[in-house]
C-alpha cells in the first residue's frame, strides 16, 4: 500500500497540526518510555506508599496531581499542628524529587538535538496553529533560535497567558499551544500559571526549569500521564489547559495534521472527542516505518477514532516532513 510523500500534499493542509510523542522519539531515542511514572519506578523512586496512595485517590499514574494533595495535605497538618506531618513534608519532597530527577535523566540537552531545530522550526511555521501533546522542551528550542520567536508565537505575554490569543495571529503568525501543559510551564501556590523566565540561554534552560520546580510554591503545569478522565480532571484545575481544550482546539480550521499520534482512545479520548466535535473536515495522518498489516491496521483505528472519513496517510519520513 502506498503512503502520499509530505511534499506532495501539503499544500492542502496548512490550518492546524498536532505533534504527539512519535516526533519526539525521531529526535531523541530516549524519549521513547511508556510514561514518565513508570520510568521512576523503574528507578525505585516512588515508594509503594506513594504508589498505593495514587490508585486510592484515582489520580492515575501522573505526577502533578499526586504533588496537588500531598502539598494540601501539608497545608492542613501545619495549620492545625499535626503530629507526625514531617511523613508527609517528607513524601511531597520526595515525590517532586522523583519528577524532576526523572525528567533530567531522560530529557535530552539542547546541544545534542540543536541541528534538529531549524527544521522542525521550518515545518512549524507551514502551519497556521499549532497544538504540541510532549511535554519536552524540543518545540519550545526551535522557537527561541534566531528570529522564529517572532513569527511563532505561544500567546504569552511577560509570563501570563494572554484571553486575547486570537490577536497574535496577526502578520500571518504560527500560533503554538500545548494541550498537556510543558515544562516550561508552571503553577504556582496561588493557582498563578506562567510560563518561566526565558530569558535563560537554550542551553541552560533544563536546569533553569528543574531549578524552579524546587521551590515549594511552584508545581509543573505538566498532564503526562494518566488515562483520559485523569488527564482531563488536570485539565478542567488550570485556565490555561482547559481554554486550549474546550476553545482552541476544535476550531482552527477545516484541515488537520496528525505526526508522531498514536491516537489511543483510552489515554486521549478526551482529545479525539474535541477534534471530532470541531470544525476540522479533512485530516492527514503520519505512518511511521510501515508494514503492510501495519498501515491497514493503522488506518482503520485512526478512521474510527477520529471520527472523520476524508482522512490521507502520509509517510513520517518523507522529505519536507518534520526533521526529515
């Protein structure tokens, strides 16, 4: 069976694309682990107290919204002087200490990946809109080099995210937005979402981001993981999450591109349930290194959980297409 080639179908699709996890892993290897959690389990960095304590409170296998009542929970033994809170001080600082270890050792550094940018920088901007599902750091590198930041925009403005997102996309701009959150994102004690100082060189801005994550008062504005309704109850606690959900990503456009997206209804079923209530009409889906029983396979889940008929596939490794 034949894929389209990227060069020979894009002129048809310019309104909106969505990158998943795939087009990560053609950047960096490493990034190619089932989750986040699972990984510092892995690296016996979650204690089984703390595992047991997610399934009761059906916060799925994410970090940020096990972070979320642990530092609750220390708020109220503080205030009502509790004995016995140093259990928890310690539990909510070694569960941030598991996330941002984990994350260090498998995010890759800017210097490894920065002959990748200016590509993935020029395939970003064929796009009118822009929605990224990774919560790595690779998007946000290609805007910052050189003069991309001033055609590609995230709608943030001195660290606050702007309600009039709509005014960015003069002068024919890229309009970039993040469906899970990132980790140049963060929340703060008050429920402050910003996005952190970028005035930090690419190179340095990992360490500059892990180094917020440390303090007490910021939590990383980051849904990796978890299945659909543990995502989406993430989602409805932050303004900036839910107005990109529920506003933004059902309606830009009538065409649509999906790279590097499983598309797995159980984990983004709130996401495909967005796209299918929304303004797209045609949809073009990347294939990446397929077999025959592969692509047919791959074809009929993408048609049924989609929901849209008028969908191309296309090869993930023709030229034009992301790094390639």
């Amino acid at each position: 069976m034949t894929l389209e080639k990227w060069n020979d179908i894009k002129k048809d699709f310019r309104d909106a694309l969505i990158i998943g996890n795939g087009a990560s892993i053609a950047i960096h290897k490493d990034f190619n682990y089932p989750n986040l959690w699972g990984e510092a389990v892995k690296r016996n960095r979650i204690s089984i107290e703390l595992q047991d304590l997610a399934d009761r409170l059906e916060t799925g296998k994410n970090f940020e919204a096990l972070l979320s009542p642990l530092l609750l929970a220390e708020t109220i033994n503080d205030t009502f002087k509790v004995k016995g809170k140093s259990i928890i001080t310690k539990s909510y600082d070694k569960h941030r200490r598991a996330l941002i270890d984990t994350v260090r050792d498998i995010h890759c550094c800017h210097g490894n990946v920065k002959q990748y940018l200016p590509r993935v920088a020029d395939f970003l901007k064929h796009f009118q809109t822009v929605f990224s599902l990774n919560y790595d750091l690779l998007i946000y590198w290609a805007i910052m080099r050189g003069k991309n930041h001033k055609v590609v925009k995230d709608c943030f403005d001195n660290g606050s995210f702007t309600d009039d997102w709509e005014d960015w996309r003069r002068n024919n701009r890229t309009l970039v937005f993040y469906p899970h959150g990132g980790l140049q994102f963060a929340r703060w004690s008050d429920d402050t979402e910003t996005k952190l100082d970028t005035t930090t060189s690419a190179d340095n801005l990992l360490e500059h981001v892990l180094k917020t994550w440390r303090q007490k008062s910021v939590e990383p504005l980051v849904v990796a993981e978890g299945g659909g309704k543990q995502k989406m109850r993430s989602i409805k606690r932050s303004n900036y999450l839910l107005t990109v959900h529920r506003d933004i990503l059902p309606n830009c456009g009538s065409t649509l591109v999906i790279y590097g997206w499983s598309m797995h209804k159980t984990l983004d079923g709130h996401l495909l349930r967005q796209i299918q209530k929304g303004s797209y009409k045609k949809v073009a889906v990347s294939v990446h290194k397929p077999s025959e029983h592969n692509i047919k396979k791959f074809m009929a889940r993408a048609k049924k959980n989609i929901g849209i008929q008028n969908i191309t596939f296309f090869d993930a490794e023709s030229a034009g297409c992301w790094i390639y």
